[in-house]
C-alpha cells in the first residue's frame, strides 16, 4: 500500500512538477554559430567539456544556451559580459549533466559580484551563497576555482549544488523523484563520517563538508568533479552514491543516460 501512494504522489506532484516544466519549456536547437561561440568560450576554462565526445559536446552546448536563456543575470561590480553568462551557465550544466531535469526553473535570477561580498548582515564575506531570491557567485573565484581544477574547491560547482538540492526537492516546480531516491542515501553515510572525522581529526574532504549536511553535499561534489579519483579511491561508497544521484561518472565521461 505505500509504495501505492508513494507512486501515486510520484506521478502527481513529481510529474505534474519538474517532468511537467522541462516539458513545457522544450528545449530550443542552439544555432550553429553559436554552438562555436560557445565551444570556443566553454573550452579554455572547463576541463569537464573537454573531455566530452563530440556528440556529448553538442548536447552540452544546447544545454548551456537553454539554460542561459531561462535565466537573468545581474552583474555588481563588474560590466555585464554575456561570455560571463555562458560560463556560469556551463557550471551549471556539468553539476546537472547526467539528469533529465537541468533548467532550475525556481532560481530565475543569478548575481554575478566583482569579488568577495557580504551578505545578510553577516559579519564574513561569502564568494557564493544560493537563496530563495537567486544564485550568488564571486565571478574572481569562479575563475580562480576553474584556474586549479584539482584542489576541490570550485564555488560555482558548490553553489549549483546547492542549486540543485533546492530545486529536487521543491514542490513549487516539482519534485524530482528520481534524483530525490538517490540523493536520500547519503544522510545515513554522512553520520558516521563526521563521528570518525571527529574522532580521527582528519578527513579526505576539507572540514567545511562538515558544517552541516547541505555543505557535506556541496563540498562533495566539488571533489567528485575535480579529484574524481581520489574520491574514489578514499571513499569509495560515497562516489557511488554521487554517480547514481548525477547519473554521471567523471572517470567515464560520455557515458550518460539515453536521454541525454
């Protein structure tokens, strides 16, 4: 009887939600010319686009120009600058790559600032925050985690999962069921993670995973991308359980859903 009302709730809420949205914002062919465009701005930063196959390449391409054309960018600090928006949009599509469900219709608006900022009378300066009114990032250190594409620490791959998090679970657009039964493994393995980091004081993810749960998630995939196989070697049920939530394998990287 409860997987009976879990299914019902699924096709209901999850359907009618995120599935219904994507459908109804169908994705738009990106023109050739700028398919280049983009290829040729994507390309020098983002080591993840390059190690994609060519018919991988397109596919990621028109991701990033639905994505980029879904959202409005705010800039503070610094000129508005469209090659700005492609890049973080490209951000965007690698966390998202691997699922079938990549615009994050509830985020409508991305803020782009010069640098380091404060925000919500906090005392500290952030580099990227994620909230109800959009997606923050210091465009200085997204640059720079892009620069060093091994030391983990990549804000914008941080940030879109938090995005990302937000947006699977939100009955405003939809929840994402099938991202959703994946993600839902990882509370039980984070408890004891932190208690043996605790205990040992050392852990192979920096010691902000260990804030909260949501910065465990995010701090993770910022490993997952750039230290694929160290995570792997050195936790290796949690990289499992990252490739099934991302439906993505950075040690594989064109092997990808069908529907991709």
């Amino acid at each position: 009887m409860a997987n009976l009302f879990q299914k019902f709730f699924r096709n209901l809420i999850g359907k009618a939600g995120a599935d219904a949205f994507q459908e109804l914002h169908s994705e738009e062919t990106i023109p050739p010319e700028l398919a280049t465009k983009y290829s040729t701005i994507i390309s020098p930063l983002l080591p993840y686009f390059n190690q994609l196959n060519e018919s991988n390449k397109q596919k990621f391409l028109k991701r990033v120009y639905n994505f980029r054309k879904s959202k409005s960018f705010h800039f503070h600090g610094l000129d508005a600058q469209e090659e700005v928006m492609i890049l973080v949009s490209a951000a965007s599509i690698q966390v998202s790559f691997g699922l079938k469900n990549y615009l994050l219709p509830f985020f409508k608006e991305i803020y782009i600032l010069s640098d380091a900022y404060q925000a919500l009378e906090a005392k500290e300066l952030y580099i990227g925050h994620v909230s109800p009114t959009g997606i923050y990032i210091s465009w200085k250190h997204f640059v720079r985690g892009f620069a060093d594409y091994s030391d983990g620490m990549n804000v914008a791959l941080h940030e879109m999962a938090h995005a990302l998090y937000h947006e699977s679970f939100s009955k405003e657009t939809g929840i994402d069921w099938d991202f959703r039964r994946d993600f839902e493994k990882l509370p039980a393995f984070f408890g004891p993670m932190m208690t043996q980091a605790i205990i040992q004081k050392k852990s192979y993810l920096r010691g902000y995973a260990f804030t909260n749960f949501h910065e465990f998630w995010a701090v993770s995939v910022e490993y997952f991308f750039e230290n694929s196989q160290g995570l792997k070697d050195n936790l290796p049920q949690l990289y499992t359980i990252l490739c099934d939530t991302l439906n993505q394998d950075p040690l594989r990287p064109n092997e990808f859903p069908a529907f991709i």
